[in-house]
C-alpha cells in the first residue's frame, strides 16, 4: 500500500511515540550529513517514513519533513525569545533539537577540497552504516540514541522502556575524523561574511521593530485623546441638554403665571437708531482731541438726539490738527478703529510658523485661506497668460467688453435669473469697497443717508461716510427673541420703517437702503420672501437698494440655500435695486481687487463709470479674471467642491471648540466667520470692557474683531474668521482658551469679593441658532417679559431641540404612569 499520499500533505497529528520515533532517526549523524550535502532532500525523508512504516507508524516523507520543519521553527521561536529565561523552556524536545542543530556539520559546497571531504565521509563506512541501517527493521541506525530521547520515550510510553530497541553507546567508526570536519566547518561559517550581513539585517529589522512600536503607542495616545475629547463633548451636550429643558419649564412656568394673573407686562421699547454725521463727529474729535480750528463751518447739519460714539474708531488723544489738511482730511488722519489698529499690529508681528512662531494669528480679517493651492495652480496655467495691445491701452471705463460679456453669463447661471443678463449693466471697478464709494456719491448728496442694519461689515464705513461724506441711519438689530424677533438679530420691515421715520423726523434725507445677503458678520441667508419683503418696503419709500452678495458662492452647507436677488421673476423696482459681486471672497484672491455691479439703471450705471477712471481694473487682471469665469467644469467639479468641503471642516472645527467652552455663538453655514457672544466675560457689559476683551486677545496673540467695530447695539459679541488652516486654528483656539479661562477666573474672583448681585439688564436672550444660551440671559421673572416675547422664546427653545420629539406624552405615561394618570386627572378637573 502507498502510504505517499499528495506532495504537501498537513493534516494528521503525531503522538509523542511518534515524534520519539522520528527524531531518532532524524537525528542520526549520518542522515544529517546527507541532509546537509545535497540540495534535494526528499528521498531521506522518504526512506525515514518507509522505516517508520517497518515499524508500524504509517506517515509519508512530506509529512515527515513538515513535521521536522515545524519543530525546527518552534526550536528556533524558543532560542531566539530573550526575554524568557533558560529554565522557562519546557518544550519536551527542546534539548533534544538543540543538541542536534547545535552540533549538526556544515558543509561549504564553495570549497572543492571540502566538497571531496564530504565525499569521502559520504562514502566511508557512516554511509554504508546509514543504509545497512536503513534496510534493517530492527535496529535502525546501529548506534546510540540520544539521552533526552530515551528519557522521553520512556515518559511517553512506559511499556515500551525496556524495549530491545533502546541500545548503549557504541563507538563509531570514522567519529574521529567527522568530529574534525565539524570544527572545521564551524570555524569556516563563523568567519563567513553572510554572518555580518545577517546580523546588520536583524540589527536593521530590531530597529524597525522598535520604531513601530513607537509609532504604535503614540496612536494608541493619540485615539485616546481624541477619545477622551470626545467624552468631554458628549458630557458638555448632556448638560446642555439638561439646561435647555429646564430653561424650556420655565419659560412656560412664567407664561402660566402671566395667563393667571389675566396681565402681561408692556414691550420694551425700541431702540432708537444711531446715525453718523460727518460734522458732528469733526467737531466732537476737535473738542476731544483738543486740536484748535473752527471744524463747526462745515456744512452738514448734525442730527439731533444721536450718539456719536467715537471711542469705537478714532483716537482722539493727543491730536493735533494739522495746519496742511482740511477739516476732512484731519479726520481721516485720526481715523483709527480697532480693525486699523489690530491690522497694523498684526502686520507688524505676523505669524510664521518656521520664523516667528510667536508672531500674531488673524482670525480678524475675513479672507479665505484654505483654498490657495487650488487658486495658484489655475492662475499659472498656460491660458492665464495674454498679452496683447489691447490689454496695455486704456479699456472702456465700465470694463473690457469681453470681461463685461462673461461676468454677464456668469451671474446668469450662478445667480439663477430667470432671464440672461445682459453685459451692457455690467460695470466693473477693483473691489467693492470702491463700488460702495462709487454708488454712494452718484446716488446720495453730501448730508443724506443710508439706512444699514447692525450690526455690518465697518469697511462700509470708510467706503461710504468717511469716503464720501454719506450718513449711516442705523438699523440696530439685538439678540432678543420677541414675538415678531424669530431668531437673533433679525432684520424686519418694522424695523425699517421705525428708523426711516426716526431719521425723517430730524430732518434727514435717507435716499438707500444697503443689503448684506449672506450677511457679514452674522452669516444670515435671507430667503426669499424677507427680500421681497424688503424691495417692497424701499419702493414705497423710493428708496435705492444696493444688494451687496460678495458671499453667494461661500455657502458651505447643503441645508442652506441662498437666494439672489437676480433670481427673482419680477423686482418690485428695478430701476433703483443694484446688486454687487466680487471674485476677493468667493475664489479666495484678497489681493486681487475685482468688483462687479449690475444695475438695469443706465444713468446710475453711466455715472458709476465715469468714477471708474480712479477705481479701473488693469487689462492683464481682467483678462485673467474672464478665463477664471469662463471655467465652469472647473469652478463646479473641482473649486466649490474642494472649498465647501474645506470651509465646512474649519467651521466644525471652531464651533466644537466653542462649545466644548461653553461660549454661545450664531450657528450660520455661510461665509468665513462665527458671531461669538463674549458678554460673560464682561463685568460691567460696556464698549469700554469690550475694548480691553479685545486688546487682551491681542497682548495674547491672536487678533479678533470685536462687536464695536461692526456697530453692534450690544457690547460682548465678536466676530472670529474660520477660514484657516488647521494648525493656525489650533493655536489659535488656544490662546483664545487661555484668555476666556483667565478672564473667568477673575470675574469669579471679584465676585467672592463682592456681594452677590443680581444679573446685569440689557442683556437679551439668544435662542435658536444661538447654540449656548447663558444663564445671565435667560428671563428669571415674570415681570420682566410680556407674554408674546414668551411665547416666541418658548417657541425657539422648542425648536433649537428634539426633546419634544425624545419625550413624548405616551413615552410619559409608559415610564411614569401614576404621575401621568394623577396629571391626567387634574387636566380633566380644569
């Protein structure tokens, strides 16, 4: 029978008396020189198997040999694990493989007189001994059995100790001159070069071992981190989750108690819109500033019972009015905000983080910096490159006509306007700050105003009051949610027309009306039916609507949708609505200035252009800016893909850090910038404390833009720009922590100092997409709210949550049912 079976059989298990059985004859001198002589083994381990056979033990030679190979391997697992002591090896074979492999002969194949050698051995009586041995079923090999064999046999199987097959030492021959060889042959390979590249190898291999252990155990550090940050985060939830329903039970326990009493308390009034006069703010800086000349021979009428609040952004102190400019060109001289302060020192000691590591970070100018790889890689390809006579020589003012043409269709497509645009109301100027210059002098005289909601980008400001001595009549917009408010800083037409009426009766001309849709800072999309609500509202005042929509493409999210004004089917007047792009945001290119206004109005556009002889666009930008345009597949597949998904993450990024802080801030999904209530950290909750909030984030690195720079009605909020790369928002984020912790710690100090006082007031409630609600701005009084600014609380608070949906009446009475059915009953009494 043919006990051979397939070539790489595995799959039986051998017994110890097996194995025993094996390894003497494995172990035999003359089978390991033939092992160890010819490159093909198999036909040892076949004659093995055919006297294993002879002995009643039914194995083939490949399972001989695999078995002698896994012994071997777990031999060498043994030896080679350092870390466990000698007396640990308790594999019952152990000293037996190792006296075999340790004094097993090695023959170099290189060396013809050792090759003879091994020939003559082979051929000498150990051969000849090896196959007489072999072809004897009694005794195998004639000769000796290992110790350790024997002791093992005789543990494995006790009734086979006193076999006859178990021999004493015997001499053999040619042992003498077999025991030369192997010293000769071992003295050979030590001095072998493979011996060193081996142990390089190894030492190598160690090595790589080590440094992936390494880097093993700092991502095991890192996981953990971000686990434990995640813990954190799912704590701070649970806790708000907490607050908000007790927030909601009060705010319904309060109109309960209002329905009861049969009252409700009156609204709070109105605040009253600011406006910026040109004169009076010359003569108030000229009494503060101290600076001499008669600034009150300007022509321009102040209005009367306003606030001209200068501390927001110019310096007075220390003045002097220089003899070389006139009265407007003194004001100017000392208009310094804090944006212009923050931006001279942030130039000043810009951050780097290979030069100037400790340099300032700044999350205060609103620029996209996420996306310059995609920018400069396409601005550099072979078609940005023209220059033709045309291009050097003085354009058509409104623009060349070709860039007018794809600015057109442009806006066509990505505005969605019913109808194509038609290049002939294109007019283009370098940046929308020059069009907000542009439009305010060809559309108001000096003395006459605009009406803006606050708070708003202050770059209008400069364009509009400083630039051209315009008014700005204030809409001032608040963070209370009333029963008209549905969300913070709502703009409403009631709202208009108060302030328009307000400026009216001071005797003020208010000719426009301006619209930032997204809005800058707060990052609100207007819908729909809030624009035609507020077209309306400027036709029947007729009044100009300057649409200012620099952030259209900017909207991050896909649950937002932004709606232009181009998109509408019918404007309410198009003669007086003109709406103003620019590529600076959008295709994040700052530095490249490049404005659009499109208005159906030919006189205004007319107008606009001859102002454009200071304010053009170079032939070679325009070229480029037309071929930018023009690349629809681009811009769709690979621009806004990449720039969405990139703004979405830093906005991620910055509002987790702002609620594993707690700081409440407006959750909007457009443009580059959070609105952050900072009000907690403020002691007294004025301007004046904002101011020193904000030049304490400076001393610390980081520059910010507070609320005063925007003309917010309420001291505490800022603006912070996400559109950052990771590493600066990182630092960034944690220099602003160690403000806000330090500033806490002292407000906690002042309070132990000082008895405890009841929570300032003017402070309004922020609800909804306000996504932190703190406790000093919630109603703690009945007295304090009527009930239609509860109701619209109560329904904010419902919504800014699922708890409704989590904590249903039958979930109620499944989980409670004895308080259901007592609530039940007294439902009934009522």
């Amino acid at each position: 029978m043919d006990f051979r079976g397939k070539k790489y059989e595995r799959g039986s298990n051998w017994s110890d008396p097996e194995v025993v059985e094996l390894l003497q004859l494995w172990a035999d001198e003359s089978v390991q020189i033939e092992l160890e002589s010819c490159l093909r083994n198999q036909h040892v381990f076949n004659r093995i198997a055919e006297v294993l056979r002879e002995k009643g033990i039914h194995r083939t030679g490949d399972q001989c040999r695999e078995k002698i190979k896994k012994m071997k391997l777990e031999y060498r697992r043994i030896k080679d694990n350092s870390k466990a002591p000698r007396g640990g090896r308790t594999w019952k074979f152990y000293e037996v493989m190792d006296r075999v492999l340790t004094s097993r002969p090695a023959l170099a194949y290189g060396s013809l007189s050792s090759s003879m050698m091994a020939q003559q051995v082979l051929q000498g009586s150990m051969v000849e001994s090896y196959h007489h041995q072999f072809a004897s079923s009694a005794l195998p090999f004639g000769h000796s059995q290992h110790p350790e064999l024997m002791e093992i046999k005789c543990f494995s199987e006790p009734n086979m100790a006193n076999s006859s097959r178990i021999q004493n030492v015997v001499p053999r021959p040619g042992f003498s001159a077999l025991h030369r060889l192997r010293k000769k042959r071992k003295g050979q390979r030590m001095r072998d070069p493979l011996d060193d590249l081996l142990l390089k190898t190894l030492t190598s291999q160690r090595a790589m071992e080590e440094r992936f252990l390494q880097m093993e155990e700092r991502r095991f550090q890192r996981d953990l981190d971000v686990e434990e940050r995640r813990m954190q985060l799912e704590q701070r939830r649970f806790e708000l989750e907490r607050e908000h329903e007790f927030r909601m039970f009060n705010v319904f326990a309060q109109m309960l108690s209002i329905l009861k009493q049969s009252h409700s308390s009156s609204s709070s009034s109105v605040a009253m819109p600011r406006s910026l006069d040109f004169s009076q703010a010359l003569s108030e800086m000229e009494g503060m500033g101290g600076g001499g000349g008669n600034l009150q021979e300007m022509r321009f009428r102040p209005l009367t019972k306003r606030r001209v609040d200068m501390h927001g952004f110019c310096n007075p102190n220390g003045f002097q009015r220089s003899p070389y400019l006139s009265a407007r060109g003194n004001f100017a001289n000392m208009f310094q905000g804090s944006t212009e302060e923050g931006y001279k020192a942030y130039h000043a000691d810009k951050y780097d983080e290979d030069k100037n590591p400790n340099g300032i970070i700044n999350f205060g100018t609103s620029e996209n910096k996420l996306c310059f790889d995609l920018m400069s890689k396409r601005l550099t390809q072979t078609d940005m490159d023209l220059m033709e006579p045309s291009l050097l020589q003085y354009p058509d003012w409104k623009g060349h006509l070709f860039l007018r043409e794809e600015v057109a269709r442009f806006l066509t497509y990505y505005c969605k306007a019913p109808a194509p645009l038609k290049a002939e109301n294109v007019i283009v100027l370098n940046g929308c700050g020059s069009l907000f210059s542009a439009l305010a002098t060809v559309l108001c005289d000096p003395g006459e105003a605009v009406l803006i909601a606050t708070p708003f980008y202050g770059g209008i400001t400069q364009s509009i009051f400083l630039y051209g001595n315009v008014k700005l009549v204030y809409v001032c917009l608040d963070s209370k949610i009333t029963g008209t408010n549905t969300r913070p800083f709502q703009l409403t037409v009631e709202k208009l027309e108060k302030a328009l009426q307000d400026a009216q009766a001071e005797g003020v001309t208010v000719r426009a009306l301006i619209l930032l849709n997204p809005q800058n800072p707060l990052g609100d999309i207007y819908s729909l039916s809030e624009l035609r609500d507020y077209l309306e509202f400027a036709k029947r005042h007729e009044l100009h609507v300057i649409v200012d929509e620099i952030y259209m493409l900017s909207v991050f999210d896909e649950s937002a949708t932004f709606h232009s004004v181009l998109s509408m089917d019918r404007l309410p007047d198009p003669q007086r609505t003109h709406v103003m792009w620019g590529i600076t945001k959008d295709f994040a290119v700052s530095g490249i200035r490049f404005g659009t206004l499109y208005t159906e109005n030919q006189d205004v556009a007319n107008a606009v252009a001859s102002l454009c002889y200071f304010h053009g666009v170079c032939g070679p930008i325009q070229h480029k800016v037309a071929q930018l345009l023009k690349d629809r597949d681009w811009i769709n597949q690979v621009y806004l893909r990449a720039n969405h998904a990139r703004l979405k993450a830093a906005h991620t990024y910055v509002t987790d850090e702002l609620k594993t802080l707690g700081v409440p801030f407006l959750n909007r999904n457009a443009g580059f910038f959070v609105w952050i209530d900072f009000r907690k950290y403020l002691k007294t909750g004025t301007f004046e404390e904002e101011l020193l909030l904000w030049k304490r984030f400076l001393d610390n690195k980081v520059l910010l833009s507070c609320g005063k720079a925007f003309e917010c009605s309420e001291p505490g909020w800022f603006r912070i720009i996400f559109a950052d790369k990771t590493h600066r928002l990182q630092l960034g984020m944690q220099r602003i922590r160690k403000v806000l912790e330090e500033r806490e710690q002292e407000i906690l100090a002042e309070e132990k100092e000082q008895p405890c006082q009841s929570d300032q007031d003017g402070k309004a409630d922020s609800t909804d997409e306000v996504i932190f609600v703190s406790r000093h701005q919630e109603p703690t009084c009945a007295s304090s709210s009527n009930l239609g600014d509860l109701i619209g609380l109560l329904q904010q608070q419902m919504r800014s949550s699922d708890w409704l949906q989590k904590n249903t009446a039958e979930q109620f009475a499944q989980e409670k049912p004895e308080i259901y059915d007592v609530f039940s009953k007294l439902v009934g009494k009522q």
